[in-house]
C-alpha cells in the first residue's frame, strides 16, 4: 500500500485548493481499506472526486481516494435490471453506461461531476429526479471495525440533498459499492422542467427518449455551469430553501417576482439562486472568488485564492440573504 505523503491535493478537488494532509491513499479494492484500518491509520476523509468539498484548511487525516471500479449485473427480468456498480466509477460514466444499455432511470442525472461512491452521500438529484428513485441498496465498511455492511433505501434516510451519511452516520463508512434497478421498460420520463421542455421543443421532439432528455441536460448544463476544468467550482454552494407558505405569502407581497414550488400544502421550496441574485452578489468578485455570472448559486475561485476567502464569501452572501429576506441559506458542499 502506497502513501502519497507529499501529493498535492489541488488536482482532486474541483474548487483547486491545496492543504496539507498527512498521506494520500488510493484505494482500488476493499481489502485495502481494512489494511489501512489494522495499520492504524488515522484519521481518515474519504474522498471522491472532489466536486462537492470547500478545503479551507490544512487536512489532519489520511485521504484514501476512492478508485473501486467495476459495472456488474447482479439480476434482471422482463422490466429492469440491477446493476452494482464499483464506488469509484466516475458517475457520469454510469449514465452513459445506462444510456448505452438503453436502460432508464439516471437520464436526468447526466453530467454530475463526481464519484457514484459520493451519490447516496447527498442524494444527489437534477431537473426532478434524485438518485433515490433508481437505487436499490449500498455496501460500506464501517472506518472503525472494518465490518461491512448493507444499506437498504429505507436505511439511508436519503432527502433533498441528504442522507444518513451526511448526518449521523458522518464519515463513519466507507461505500464500496452502490446498486441501482435500472428500467428496460414501463418507465416514466422527468420532463417537468421548463429547460428540458424547452430544449425539446426547440428540437421537435414530441415523444422524447431516455438519450433525448440526457442529450437536452446536457446541452443545458453546458451553457449555464462554469466547468471546473477552466474555472473551480463546486456546483451549487447552498441549497434551496424551503420556508412556510404563510412566510412564502409575505415575501410574495414585497417581492411580486420571487419563484416558488410547492412542497406540499404548507410548504414552498424558493431558488437560493435567486435570493442571491436579488440581493446583488450575480457575477460578484472578491480577489480570488467571487460569485458566477450566469448561476447565482455557484461560487467560484479564479486562482490563487483559498478555501477560506470562498468560505468568507459565502458568510456574507448569507448574512445577506438574511437581512434582506429573512431566510437561512444552508451551504450543500462539504466543509474539510
Ligand atoms: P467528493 O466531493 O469527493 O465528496 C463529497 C463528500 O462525500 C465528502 O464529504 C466525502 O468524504 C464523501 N464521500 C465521497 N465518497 C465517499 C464514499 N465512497 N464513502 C463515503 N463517503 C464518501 N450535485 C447534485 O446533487 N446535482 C447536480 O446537478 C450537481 N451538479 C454539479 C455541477 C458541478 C459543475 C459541480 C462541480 C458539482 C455538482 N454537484 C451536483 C455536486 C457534486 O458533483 C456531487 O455532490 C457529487 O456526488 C460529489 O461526488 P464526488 O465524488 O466528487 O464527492
Ligand atoms: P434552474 O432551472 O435555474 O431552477 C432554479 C431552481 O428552481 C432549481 O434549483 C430547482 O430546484 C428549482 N426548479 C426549477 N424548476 C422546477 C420545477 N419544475 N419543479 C421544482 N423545482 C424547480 O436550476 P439550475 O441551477 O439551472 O439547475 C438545474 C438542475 O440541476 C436543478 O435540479 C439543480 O438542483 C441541478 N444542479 C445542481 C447542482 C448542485 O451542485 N447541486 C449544480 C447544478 C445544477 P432543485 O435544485 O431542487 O431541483
């Protein structure tokens, strides 16, 4: 087993921060996680791709990156399939598998940057789809005694970008390896998103296939997301708010324009986007940082900067929010 001591880090997080770590570790099999256990090494992050954390301090821990690879059909019938699929495979890879396989159930989730290790963590979820409706069950090692254990959806308490382990089960398992039932037929499109629509539209396309909706997500995630690759980032920093429908009437009285979807009847969800937008901060730059042009909701680092000015940032775009709305914005990335 290798120990990168000296590995940068900038190249395995999106933003493109740096910090000191005490050893980079690449973990390709599950028995290596229950070496690096019985060797005490400690104590440990888990990471994937590094699309959904803010570095913005020096890493006290062993870092075992995530590489388990592998696609494998586990079962299939007449209408779906189940597939167990290797923690380390890049998610996106996943989608076009699926696709390939004329498979439905991730088509909405093409082009999330990220590790399906990392996709339960924070059920992650576009245009009306999480990947909550497609999985199946997961396998983790417990960080502490090396057991393995089976998750079932019902376990994972996953919601609107949370689960388990975002919560109490914090950085207390590893997932090796994560199943999802992929549907062969009898499936429903997630077409309810006016940019789906409107792509589809464009295009004529009346009776959309599962490839029709990838390629419309894809082609709008392209024209609105900055790629890390040019510019770091991590997607969304906060998540949306869901404030009361009493609180929602309010604000709508002082804001004729602000959007809202319902939750349920006394519920609304309000696009932190747009809050953002609102109190002044779209295309906002601070130094090193600042707030994207065209996606309020995604703030970005230019080079040169640090985790920390990203973290100050976000500080004050929420003691904005705050004042001018009376709403908690919650960041959705991981603090390391
Ligand atoms: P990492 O950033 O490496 O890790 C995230 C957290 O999960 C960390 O706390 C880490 O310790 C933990 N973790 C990772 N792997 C494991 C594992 N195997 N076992 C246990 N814990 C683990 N997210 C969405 O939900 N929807 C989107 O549409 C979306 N779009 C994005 C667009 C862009 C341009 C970017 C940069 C990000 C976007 N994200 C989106 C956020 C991000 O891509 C997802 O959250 C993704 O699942 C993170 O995967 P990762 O492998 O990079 O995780
Ligand atoms: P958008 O289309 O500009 O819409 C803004 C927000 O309104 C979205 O966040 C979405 O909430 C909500 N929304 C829009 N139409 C809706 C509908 N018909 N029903 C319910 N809610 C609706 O959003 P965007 O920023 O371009 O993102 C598009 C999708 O990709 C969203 O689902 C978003 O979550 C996802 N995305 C996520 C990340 C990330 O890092 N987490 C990054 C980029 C894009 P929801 O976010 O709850 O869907």
């Amino acid at each position: 087993m290798e120990i990168g001591y000296d590995e940068p880090l900038k190249a395995y997080n999106t933003f493109g921060f740096e910090a000191h770590h005490k050893g980079i570790i690449r973990v390709t099999d599950e028995g290596m996680i229950n070496e690096v256990i019985e060797q005490k090494l400690s104590p440990i992050k888990i990471l994937g791709g590094g699309s959904n954390i803010l570095i913005n301090n020096d890493i006290d821990a062993y870092i075992l990156k995530n590489e388990i690879k592998g696609i494998h059909i586990v079962s299939e019938d007449d209408t779906d399939i189940v597939v167990k699929v290797g923690a380390g495979e890049y998610w996106h890879s996943l989608v076009m598998w699926s696709l390939s396989h004329g498979l439905a159930g991730l088509e909405n989730l093409s082009l999330i940057p990220g590790s399906v290790g990392a996709a339960p963590m924070q059920n992650i979820g576009a245009y009306g789809v999480e990947q909550d409706l497609a999985f199946d069950s997961l396998e983790a090692i417990h960080l502490l005694t090396g057991t393995k254990k089976i998750f079932m959806k019902d376990e994972c308490h996953f919601g609107y970008r949370d689960s388990i382990f975002k919560n109490e089960l914090k950085d207390q398992y590893f997932i090796t390896h994560v199943s999802y039932q992929l549907k062969k037929k009898n499936y429903t499109l997630h077409i309810e998103y006016g940019a789906i629509r409107e792509v589809l539209q464009s295009k004529k396309i009346d009776s959309p296939t599962i490839h029709d909706v990838s390629e419309a997500v894809i082609e709008i995630r392209k024209s609105k997301l900055p790629d890390p690759k040019y510019i770091g980032n991590a997607g969304s920093f906060f998540k949306n708010p869901v404030i009361s429908a009493s609180k929602y009437k309010l604000l709508k009285g002082q804001f004729s324009d602000l959007p809202s979807y319902p939750i349920d009847d006394d519920h609304v969800k309000v696009p932190a986007g747009w809050l953002i937008e609102k109190a002044g901060w779209k295309g906002h730059n601070q130094g090193h940082v600042g707030v994207h042009h065209l996606q309020s909701l995604v703030l970005v680092h230019f080079g040169h900067g640090t985790g920390a000015e990203i973290k100050g940032l976000a500080l004050q775009i929420q003691s904005k929010v705050k004042d001018i709305f009376g709403i908690d914005i919650v960041p959705e990335v991981n603090f390391w």
